[in-house]
C-alpha cells in the first residue's frame, strides 16, 4: 500500500513538473517569436547620445540617423518623417568626383 501511495505521489509530480516543462517551452517560443522586433536599449542610448554630440556636423548627425533607423526598422514614411527622405549616396553615384575618385583607385 505504501508503495501504492509513492508511486501516486511520483505520478502527480511528475504531472506537475510536465505542466511546468510545457509553460516553459512555451514561453520560449514565443520569445524567439518576438526576438527579431527586440533593440538594445543601450546601443539606442549610445546613438542618440552620439548624434546629440554632433550637432555642428549635420553630416555624421545624418550617418547616425540612418543607421538607428535601420536598426529600429523604419518605413518608407518613418524615414521621411524624421528627414531621411532623400537617397543614400551609393559608391556609384552621379557625383564625377567618387567615380573619378574610384577610377583612380582601381587603376
């Protein structure tokens, strides 16, 4: 009878311990679910503090700017709305001085 009584108390323990188990994995999917929408909060402090820095050099605000909205995931709109409304300059531009600064280089 007492072995009766251990084994019961086993089996709802162990019925315990898979709800447990099963909350857990759960959580941890929808956790990795939600994973690709999480930001560092310190490396955002670390970009608004280094663009509050550069307020006399408009350009490397611009870099930062562009690249917390790439980090946080900007649209189309979210970028116009906070002045990133105008095309990055690509190596390849229209600009003669980076093509004849990259023909030099090459040749």
């Amino acid at each position: 009878k007492k072995l009766h009584q251990e084994l019961a108390m086993a089996q709802e323990e162990q019925k315990s311990l898979n709800g447990v188990v099963e909350r857990c994995l759960a959580k941890m999917e929808m956790d990795s679910r939600e994973r690709p929408f999480l930001v560092d909060k310190r490396m955002v402090t670390q970009m608004l503090a280094a663009y509050l820095e550069q307020s006399n050099h408009p350009k490397a605000q611009h870099e930062i700017l562009t690249k917390m909205a790439d980090l946080l995931g900007f649209s189309t709109s979210e970028r116009e709305q906070v002045g990133l409304s105008q095309k990055r300059k690509g190596p390849l531009s229209d600009d003669p001085a980076n093509l004849s600064d990259l023909t030099d280089r090459f040749v």
